[in-house]
C-alpha cells in the first residue's frame, strides 16, 4: 500500500447512542487495545482521516481515509509490527516502511513524527487523540452469518461483530435481513478477518432496539 504524503496513518472514530426497546446489558469491554484517531495534513485532499490500533500483542493495524476523494477508493488499510524506542512508538508496516509516534505523558494522545523520528516544526495537526466509546444511532441487519449497521448521520455502514447485538436483533422478532432501529455505545476499529480489511463496530456499552422507529423518523 502506497502511502500518501508523510507516510501517514489510519481513520477512525467512536461512537454512541440512546434508545428504546429490547434493553441489552453493558457488555465486557472488547477494546483492550490502544486505537488513536485524528485528521492529518493532506497536500491534495482536505486531510487524511487517520485510525492506528496499537495491539498488545505487538502488532498494528492502520486505516487511512482522504476525505474530499468520492470519485475513487479513499480508504486503506495496513498492518505491521510496532515497538517502543525510548519514548517513541516505533512502526514497520508489511512493506517495511517505517512510522514513529510521540505519545503525550498521560497516553491519551500521540504524535506523528517525521522519517527520522522527530518533531515536525509546522502549525498544522499532526496529533492522534486516543479512542473512547461515542454515541450512535442507525440500523442493524443480520443474515446468514453477516451482520451491517448503518449509521444513521453519515449514512456509513460498517460490519459488526458482537453476539449480544445478534441476540438483541433475534429477540425483536424481526424478520432475518431486515433492517431495525438501534441505539448504544460503540467504538469503531480497524479490523482484519481472512485476510480482509474492515472498519468493525465494536459494542462498548448498553444498546437498545426499537422496530417502531426508522433513520428517517429519527
């Protein structure tokens, strides 16, 4: 994967809701993982949304999106292996292209650095801020294995993977592949299944399904 001005990183943000029906308990946090999102320069589209989940195992997973770019693919993943030197986040991606970070003293924000590892003197955002559960709303499907949510505000739609979002779907009585009304608390991640990549909706906290209502009447 090519990467487009400063070697930069990945997209991503949270999310979270509010609801109705069918009240489904506060899961377990699935997310031990580290994931830091932001938007970064870009020398020809209006900046790189950026998502770099930092694995305790050792490995990365980084997502980037060039806004503005709706007449091609904008979106790419990557993934590699990640350790620290000193104080710096080190990354070597599949290609062996290197990346070094920053993190803040409290780690709730990195930094991107240049090729050398150190600070890029500008006035424009290079900051990654760290991950945390947001609120969202859309509609849920699940068939066959597969499940979608749609959200609601920017008309994205991501794959899902959590049982109790499944159960709570089943329990509406629904019919299979049919889309319902949901609420909740979500973070969203780069993923990687059978070689693929993905944005994945992980459920973080309490999500409630509603038949009766619709994106539309929302």
């Amino acid at each position: 994967m090519k990467r487009k001005v400063l070697n930069i990183l990945l997209t991503m943000s949270a999310m979270i809701l509010a609801g109705c029906q069918h009240k489904l308990p506060q899961s377990q946090s699935q997310t031990m993982d580290k994931i830091y999102t932001g938007v970064l320069p870009c020398a020809d589209c209006s900046g790189i949304e950026t998502t770099v989940l930092f694995n305790p195992n050792g490995k990365f997973i980084e997502q980037l999106t060039y806004l503005g770019k709706e007449e091609q693919k904008n979106t790419f993943f990557t993934t590699g292996n990640w350790t620290k030197k000193g104080t710096k986040f080190f990354l070597i991606d599949s290609d062996e292209q290197k990346t070094y970070f920053q993190p803040s003293v409290d780690g709730k924000k990195i930094e991107y650095l240049d090729q050398e590892g150190n600070r890029i003197e500008s006035n424009l955002n290079y900051t990654l801020e760290q991950v945390k559960p947001d609120k969202k709303s859309g509609e849920y499907s699940y068939i066959a294995d597969a499940a979608l949510f749609k959200e609601c505000k920017s008309g994205r739609t991501y794959s899902v993977s959590n049982i109790d979002l499944e159960k709570g779907y089943l329990a509406t009585g629904i019919e299979a592949g049919k889309p319902v009304y949901v609420e909740g608390y979500y973070t969203i991640r780069p993923s990687m299944e059978d070689g693929l990549f993905d944005a994945t909706l992980i459920q973080t906290g309490e999500i409630k399904f509603d038949k009766l209502r619709t994106c539309h009447s929302h």
